[in-house]
C-alpha cells in the first residue's frame, strides 16, 4: 500500500490528505486504517510523531461523512495541548465536510462549552476533569449516540489521578461503540483499563519498543518564565517558517521525513 486511496478511504478524505502534504501513509496508518474502516476496535502502540491522529481522525472522518451527527466521536486526552492539536488536525483534515469540532478542557469557560456541547458538534476532545464535570451538571451532554471512542496517549490517561473521571465517563457511553485506544507505551495502567470493554481489538505495534521516532529531535530550553516568550521568539525565529507542503521543492523530502 502506498498511498491513501488504496486505503479505501473516501475520495474527498485522500484529497484533503494531499492538501496537508500527506501522500503516502505512515506504518501505523497503514495497519490501522483498514481495522477501523472494518468496524474494529484497535489498541495501537504509537511513537510520538508516527502519524497515529491521522490514523484514528481519517476513518473517523470517512465514517463522519457517511453520516454526519453530533456527538460522533470523543477524544479523550491527558492534556489541554495535545487536545488542542489533535482538534487541529481534526478542523484541517475534515475542513471539506467541514467538521464541527469542541475542545473541552479546563481554563476554559465552563458555560461557554456547555452551550457549544448543546450544539451537537460533530468531535469532542476532552480531558477527563472537565469532561466528568459537564457530565455531572444539568442538561449534561449526549453522548449517546457516540460511534467512537478514542483514549488517546493511554498509558498517560489511564493514571490513577484520572481513573474516577474516566469511569464516570466511561459509564456513559453506548457500548456498541468502536473504541480505538492509542499509547505511547503499553504499560500496565494500559493493560488494567479494565472498564473500557473493548472488543477482540486489532493490535498494532511498533517494532524495537522505542517511544519515539528516530528521526525525532526533542530539546528543551531550562529558562526563567518571564523570558519565556523572548526564547520562543528566538528559537522561531531560527527554524523558519514551516516548508508549504504543495509546490515547495522540497515537498517529496517532507514526505519521507515525517516530522523533525
Ligand atoms: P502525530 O504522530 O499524529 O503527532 O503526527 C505527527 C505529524 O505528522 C503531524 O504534523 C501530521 O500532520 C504529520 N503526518 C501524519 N501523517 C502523515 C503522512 N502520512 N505523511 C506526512 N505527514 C504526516
């Protein structure tokens, strides 16, 4: 397989992926794209930078687009960050449909996500608190219907400090979901997730248990907060602009090397 299309994956979804830079998939999109589409719950072992939202958000689009309601897929995520950026990806790959999409986290207002909830968007990314804090109010929301389940970045999820939350959210989500679990690690809190009745999944890991990928270059700056923003600008300021994916020369590079 080398390419979307061969995935199976609606026509307007390998457009869309073209548009991103995205012309051939990644392993893990490779193997779990087709589980997915097949109505498979998947436990994927995924390295920071595989690919691994593209490979959950693209079936769940395609299957979106068959269907669109609201509240069709919730993601749920340890941290406000990660949530923001899978929300992203979610509002440029589905920018065709166009997806609706709500972040729900703390720090923001909590009214304000009630009445977006209220709405039925399509994709809700969530942390647990603040998402067992909707649930625990009137007029809480439907998440009835849901056709998705994506416990993302498991291993970080599944920690005790979360564990209340999840099973309060957990107990409200139809069972005939299809759950699609991803993990940086599958650790034992992965292993424990007990509560998550998933069912005779399609497991996909990476080989040589790294947990992230080679060609990924991690570096932090220790500084003072209040030149935080002079740093940033700096270390900007010095990788440039990100390379357009279309039309650039350099686009068949960017292709092979996933992220740096
Ligand atoms: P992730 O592992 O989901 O955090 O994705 C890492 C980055 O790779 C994201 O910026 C994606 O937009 C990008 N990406 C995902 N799949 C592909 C692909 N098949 N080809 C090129 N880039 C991709």
């Amino acid at each position: 397989i080398d390419n979307f299309h061969e995935l199976k994956l609606a026509k307007w979804i390998v457009n869309s992926c073209a548009t991103m830079g995205m012309k051939k998939p990644t392993p893990i999109q490779k193997a779990c794209i087709p589980a997915v589409l097949n109505g498979r719950d998947v436990i994927g072992s995924a390295l920071t930078g595989s690919g691994k939202t593209a490979a959950f958000a693209l079936p769940i689009l395609h299957r979106l687009s068959e269907n669109p309601y609201g509240i069709f897929a919730l993601v749920l995520t340890p941290t406000r960050e990660l949530a923001f950026q899978i929300a992203e990806q979610f509002q440029a790959l589905g920018a065709p449909l166009p997806v609706r999409d709500c972040v729900v986290v703390g720090g923001l207002d909590l009214m304000k996500q009630s009445i977006e909830l209220d709405r039925l968007p399509h994709v809700v990314i969530a942390t647990p608190g603040r998402l067992a804090g909707l649930l625990n109010r009137p007029r809480p929301p439907k998440l009835s219907k849901l056709k998705f389940l994506v416990p993302d970045e498991a291993d970080r999820l599944f920690e005790k400090r979360f564990s209340k939350d999840l099973s309060f959210i957990f107990s409200k989500l139809p069972t005939t979901r299809q759950t699609l679990l991803f993990s940086a690690t599958m650790s034992y809190n992965v292993r424990q997730s007990k509560d998550l009745a998933v069912n005779e999944p399609f497991v996909w890991t990476n080989e040589g248990g790294e947990t992230t990928v080679k060609k990924l270059v991690e570096e932090y700056l220790f500084m003072p907060m209040s030149v935080k923003p002079t740093y940033l600008y700096k270390v900007l300021d010095k990788v440039g602009p990100r390379k357009q994916p279309s039309g650039s020369p350099n686009a068949q590079e960017d292709d092979e090397e996933l992220i740096k």
